[in-house]
C-alpha cells in the first residue's frame, strides 16, 4: 500500500473512531492536529509522513478516556498501521509519539526525542489554547461532570503525573493548572508564534468571566 493510501486509510479509520466523542477530543481534534502538524513539520523539516499519521492517531484511546491506561494508544496504532502494511520501523516511530506525547501535570516534563514528535506535541497543545481552546475545555468538563467555577477552590499546580491523574478540579481552574503553562512549552520557533496569539486569547477570556462573574461589568452598562 502506498503511503498516501496509508494515510487515507488511517483518516478513515480514526474519522470512524472519534467522529462521536463528545470530551473535545474527536476527529475534528485530530484533524485540526494534523493540519497544524503538517504546517508546523514542513517549516521546521519533519519527516510528515510520520508526522502525519502520528497525529491522526493521537488520541485513539487517550489514557484520560479509557480509564488510565497509557499503553493502549500506542498499541492499536502500531498494530493498525502494520496491519495495512506501514513499514514497522515507521510504525513504532508513530506509536513512539504517541505513547509520551501527553501533558501530564505541571510538575512532569514531557520531553519528544524527534523532530515530528515535538511538532506533533506542539499541534496537539496549540489545539487547547485560543477559541477553540476555551470550547473544548468546557466540553471536557462536561465530559467528566466538572463544576465551572469555585471561587474557594484554588489551583493546584500537580507535581507529579500521579498527582495530575488524581486531580478534582474545576473547568476555570485547568486554565491555569494546564492551559496557560503551554506557551512556554512550545518545541519549536513556529509554534511559539502562534501560541502567543492563542495564549492572548485565553487572558481576554479570563478578564471577562471573572469581570463577569463579580458583576463588574454593570458598571459599564
């Protein structure tokens, strides 16, 4: 099979998989992903093959979905690609990416040992921040019947990834436990560019709810 046809096929795939998850992490996630992957790969001379598949794949049984289990990811994505005839080599350099690309807590460094990986790493955290950011936090928190806001409930910055596993917070709160750490976590010049914009869009988001949230926009009116 010839690499475009794997691609399609995985497209395919993944489309069948992901088109009715309801937390934000569907296929039009990984779609998003893969077109900012490829983006950011061509610029910084990924390999975009597997830079491609990888992030169709990435979430086809997130571990935060399928009851914590980290190995389940890499696994049907190593044996769906061997299984139309991608080469093993590239296989397991996809499920490679996949198997650590995962923010786990502030506290736990997640480093990529390649090129695609880091720019896969980059699509996947760029997709959590500006607009779309902000919807698909509150869709996750729904998700898993998080509170919105707590005033008295503060944000914990999780030490370690067991401590990030564990957590009970609120939608509000994963702004800064989680989201507002990403745009110093950028691998690569490009996407540190457009993660400013984005992480300037999440600011603007927060001035508003909290502004809103005391009734401090009354006085505006």
């Amino acid at each position: 099979m010839t690499d475009a046809l794997i691609v399609n096929e995985t497209a395919e795939f993944v489309r069948n998989e992901l088109f009715a998850e309801s937390s934000g992490h569907d296929w039009w996630h990984a779609h998003r992903v893969r077109e900012l992957a490829l983006a950011l790969g061509r610029k910084e001379g990924a390999d975009l093959h597997i830079t491609e598949l990888a992030a169709l794949l990435h979430d086809i049984s997130d571990y935060k979905l399928n009851g914590g289990d980290h190995e389940k990811g890499p696994q049907i994505a190593f044996e769906w690609l061997v299984s139309i005839g991608e080469d093993q080599v590239r296989a397991a350099a996809v499920s490679e990416i996949i198997a650590t690309i995962s923010f786990k807590g502030a506290g736990t460094p997640t480093p990529m040992s390649t090129i695609e990986g880091k720019v896969v790493q980059d699509a996947d955290r760029l997709d959590a921040l500006g607009a779309i950011g902000i919807g698909r936090t509150f869709a996750y928190g729904g998700y898993v019947g998080q509170m919105m806001h707590d005033p008295d409930l503060q944000p914990r910055f999780h030490a370690t990834h067991e401590d990030y596993l564990n957590r009970k917070g609120t939608v509000i709160n994963h702004f800064s436990e989680k989201l507002l750490l990403l745009k110093e976590r950028m691998n690569t010049k490009t996407a540190r560019v457009v993660a400013d914009r984005r992480h300037l869009v999440l600011e603007r988001f927060l001035h508003e709810f909290f502004l809103e949230w005391d009734a401090g926009d009354v006085g505006e009116v």
